[in-house]
C-alpha cells in the first residue's frame, strides 16, 4: 500500500545535518509516510546509525552516483511510492512535529486531488518567517514561486516532468512553471495554499553562491522565455523594475531590515488573497 507522503532527502557528505533532519521527521506524530535518503556515495561516516530509531522498512536508502541535486531528486522520485513527495535538503527540517499531519488534512479536504500543496518557510539566517504567494498567477510564476522547502509535490507531476538537470540552480523553479502553465492549463492541477510554517530554511546553500546567484538570473529569463509571451515578460520586468526588486531582495536578506519586510510582504499576500 503506498504512503500518503514521500519525504526525499538527498545528500552527499552531509556530516552532521543529516541526522539533525532526520530527527526532525522522526518527531513527525504523522505516520503515513516513507523516507528517501539519496546519497551521492558519500565518505564522511554521516549515514551510519542515520536511520536507527525509524521503524523497521520506514526509511529506504538509495546509494548511487549521480550529476548533482537535481539528477538525485529524480532518481529518488523515481522510486517513490507516496502519493506526495516532499523534498527537504540536510540542513533544512521540519518546523514542528505537526506539519505531515496539518498537510494531510489540506489534502483529504481536496479529496488527493493532483496539484501542489504549499506553506511558508522559517529563514534560519534571518530569523525570519518568509510569507508565500497563497495566490498563483502568472506574475506571481514570473516574480516569486515558494521555494520546494515549502512545497508537496503530487508524484505524478514530477513523474510526467522530471527536474530538467539542464538548469544548474533554478530547475526546480521551471518544473514549477510547467506544473503551472502546461499541466495546470489542463485545468487539473491545484495550487492549494494552507498559512503553515513547514520548514526551517537553512540558508546560505548551493543557489546563494555569487556565482550561481548569476547563473539564476540567466536561468530565470531562459525559463521564462520558455513559458511566458514576450509582452507580459516586459511588463512583468516594467513592474519588477518600478517596484525596486533589487533593493527589495537586499532588504529581504539582511538581518536587520527582514523582519519588517518580511511582515510587510504578509500582510499584501493576505489583502490579495
């Protein structure tokens, strides 16, 4: 019988933050799901004793190389057997004992219609809640996807369009846009918001780099030339460009100043809501 919810972790040489996110499933008081550790062939010693104290046949390791993050969530997705998959990186973890649980009943109240169930993150560099968009548009496709942090995935979806391992750093972001644009034009896939708290965010990883911060941004125009017309990609741009997106990332990830943006971005998501 397949679980409710795959939960994917993969890693390579992750020392000690892969046992501090596995702790925070094993605290999960919701059952019905199995664990995925794809590890890249690790040599660090981080997997031994990682899976005690799961319950016998819980957790289910995968060792295989592969061509980096996003190759290994496909080839973990590939063995999944839950309905959902969740993906959560070392380092992240669940922000309470009760996400798995207060995510299954969004779902059944959607009868386990296909779609993408998302919540809000926690930035651990900020300290800071980081609202997601509750409701999803084209601009909001353009501008501000909620990261996979915050993000369960109907298998089938990742299944019909695997992470294109093409992308170095945003092929999560344009598997998103197809589920929105291409599978979601269909008319049957959701994008169910719930105003939940699911993960702790690390921070400070792969796609945060300087360098990969550029790959990102050309990345995002290829993706987008991809599934956007060239007029609404201007005037998404125009938009972006008034309303000062820059300065408003900087403000968004600086210690000091994200709290009140953070709190600012909140209370605009609600009133369009």
């Amino acid at each position: 019988m397949e679980p409710l919810f795959s939960v994917i972790v993969v890693c390579l040489n992750p020392g000690a933050k892969l046992g501090e996110t596995l702790e925070s499933i094993r605290q999960q008081d919701f059952q019905d799901y199995e664990v995925i550790i794809k590890d890249g062939l690790s040599t660090d010693g981080s997997l031994d004793g990682a899976i005690d104290g799961f319950p016998e046949g819980k957790v289910r390791l995968i060792r295989e190389k592969d061509r980096g993050i996003y190759d290994a969530m496909n080839q973990a997705v590939g063995q999944a057997k839950g309905i959902y998959v969740y993906f959560l990186n070392c380092g992240d973890r669940f922000y309470s004992g009760q996400v798995l649980s207060q995510m299954a009943e969004l779902i059944s109240q959607r009868h386990l219609a296909k779609g993408v169930y998302y919540g809000n993150i926690f930035e651990r560099l900020t300290g800071q809640r980081v609202a997601s968009n509750p409701h999803m548009d084209a601009f909001g496709c353009y501008r501000n996807v909620p990261c996979h942090q915050a993000c369960f995935y109907s298998r089938e979806l990742l299944l019909a369009h695997p992470f294109d391992c093409g992308y170095r750093v945003r092929a999560d972001y344009e598997q998103f846009l197809w589920c929105y644009f291409v599978a979601g034009a269909k008319g049957e896939v959701l994008f169910v918001y719930k105003d939940l708290l699911v993960a702790v965010y690390e921070g400070g990883g792969f796609s945060e780099t300087k360098e990969n911060r550029r790959i990102s941004a050309r990345e995002h125009k290829e993706i987008t030339e991809k599934y956007l017309p060239k007029g609404q990609r201007l005037r998404f741009r125009m938009v972006m460009f008034l309303s000062l997106a820059p300065l408003r990332t900087w403000i968004a990830s600086n210690e000091k100043t994200a709290g009140i943006y953070n709190r600012l971005k909140g209370l605009v998501y609600q009133r369009n809501k």
